[in-house]
C-alpha cells in the first residue's frame, strides 16, 4: 500500500511545478477580471455625469455650474474679474499662481473692461478661458463710458418721441438717488439732456447727499432744485483703506493727487481711522473733506 502511493523525486517536481503555473493562472484571471470591473465602474460613472453637463446647459449660462479638476470640485458663477476675491477666483478653477496675477495686475491699476481682457491673463489657457467667459460679468463702472451710454442713448430718444412730458406740481418731489430719466424729465426746467447729466454724476459720486450738489452740473437751473430730495443713506461707501488709487481717483471729490496723498498716507502711517488724519495735508482743507465725509468708510 506505502508503495502504491509512493512517488518519485521527479514526479513530485513535476506535480508541484503544474501546480505553480495552475496558481499562477487563476490569479492573473482574477486580476483581469477586477481591471475590467473597474473599467465598467468608471463608464458607467462618466455615462452619469453626462446629463450632469446637458442639464447644465439647459438652464442657460448663468446658471452656477460644477465640473471635476484634478483634485478640485471647481464651481462656476457669474464673477467681475475686477472685484472678484481671491476665494471666488480658487473656486472658479484658477491656480493661485494666477489669482497672484489678477492681484498684481488690479494693484498696478489694470482694468478689465471687456471679457476679452481677461483672456490677456498670464498663464490663463484657451480651454479655461472657453469655460470661464460665459459667466464674466463687467460692471458698468469699469466699461468704457462710451458704450455704456451709447447703449441708453436710443431709449432716451424713444421716450423723447412722447409730445408732452407731464411736469411736477410745485409741492411735488422726486427722489434724487432713486429716479430714473424718465421720472427726472418730469421737473419743471430738466430735459432729456440735464436728466442724463443728473444720471451720470449721481453714478460717478456713488449718490446724492444734498440737493445743493445738482450746483456742481454746469448750468444746472436753480428753479428745479425745490422739486428734489436727497438722502445720505443712498450713498455707496468707499473704503479709503483698501482701494487702490486708480480706484480712488474715478471719485469726483478725490481725483489724482488727494487718492495719491491717501495711498501715501497709508504706506508711510498706517490705515486711516477717520477722515480727520488727512487734515494736515494741504490737498485736503476742511471744505473737501466734509464733502467727502458722506462716500468713505474705513
């Protein structure tokens, strides 16, 4: 009986060595078999994240977007290029080597008037560019004046094709930091010239404080000033602190030199606590700097 089951030295060998291959083989089997699961796993992923995009699309372009970079979930939402933090441009894709650049290029004074400006960025890339200007949206205040209101000018002259335009009686008012040209051309004396004039500078001042400041449009009739009311808390605000002086220039009561004396100020002193630390300088008499007190904060 030991003798039937006994084998030899080289029938083992051979018995142990079909074994081997035998192993070898279910293993490599059981490897391409998980290969081709995941390669399943990741279409059928790809395959769900399509109707992600269509739906996406279909809402139009100025819905907020998600799509995968690298590591990154990126979010895509309507940015102002010229206002944008350095977290909302992470969040749109940007590599913070290229959030340094829009930082240096807005601190030496660039603009971005157009979304074809910011195709100009440094490092920035056709493909990001592609997926980014859909939602690039300019704010009136940095786009060329000319085209902002070359856009106004034809509804102006619509509403000019009316015969009469029905005027205020005396007692009635209108409110300076809330009408529109259509309601300002309602006060005796205020036509569509003066209503667009009144329009533009109560955008450049960032709003009315006093009805006295409708003096400082050339040639302004004194009669319609009774019909106005204005209020300081209309006023936009302007941190004296943080904006640069190409900002701070575009005020009317600021301009080149007091924003340079401001941004001197800063470099040399520290941040403005009030408007008082400017007193000593002699860009800023007294007078200028209570007109100026309604628009800056700190």
């Amino acid at each position: 009986m030991k003798s039937f089951f006994y084998l030899q030295r080289n029938d083992r060998r051979a018995i142990l060595a079909t074994l081997a291959v035998t192993a070898a083989a279910v293993g490599l089997t059981i490897y391409a078999g998980s290969d081709t699961g995941q390669a399943s796993a990741a279409a059928a992923d790809s395959t769900a994240t399509a109707p992600t995009a269509g739906a996406h699309k279909s809402h139009g372009r100025t819905a907020t977007a998600y799509y995968a970079a690298g590591s990154r979930r990126v979010e895509l939402f309507a940015f102002d290029p010229n206002t944008a933090d350095s977290t909302q441009l992470l969040r749109l894709g940007l590599a913070p080597w290229q959030v340094r650049n829009i930082y240096k290029y807005r601190a030496k004074g660039g603009i971005y008037r157009r979304p074809s400006d910011f195709a100009r960025l440094y490092g920035l890339t056709a493909g990001q560019y592609r997926r980014l200007e859909p939602y690039i949206r300019i704010s009136d205040d940095y786009r060329p004046a000319a085209e902002v209101y070359a856009a106004e000018a034809p509804a102006a002259t619509a509403r000019d094709t009316l015969r009469y335009t029905p005027k205020l009686k005396p007692g009635q008012h209108v409110a300076l930091n809330a009408a529109d040209t259509a309601l300002l051309k309602r006060v005796p004396g205020i036509g569509s010239g003066f209503a667009a004039a009144i329009v533009r500078y109560r955008e450049r001042l960032g709003g009315f404080y006093s009805t006295a400041q409708l003096r400082e449009i050339s040639n302004f009739p004194q009669a319609a000033l009774p019909y106005f009311t204005a209020d300081a808390r209309g006023c936009r605000k302007l941190n004296v602190n943080r904006l640069t002086l190409n900002q701070l220039r575009r005020h009317p009561y600021i301009g080149f030199y007091r924003a340079k004396t401001i941004i001197d100020h800063r470099r040399l002193h520290g941040p403005l606590r009030s408007l008082d630390d400017l007193r000593l300088y002699k860009d800023f008499p007294p007078e200028a700097i209570e007109r100026l007190r309604p628009y800056v904060e700190f």
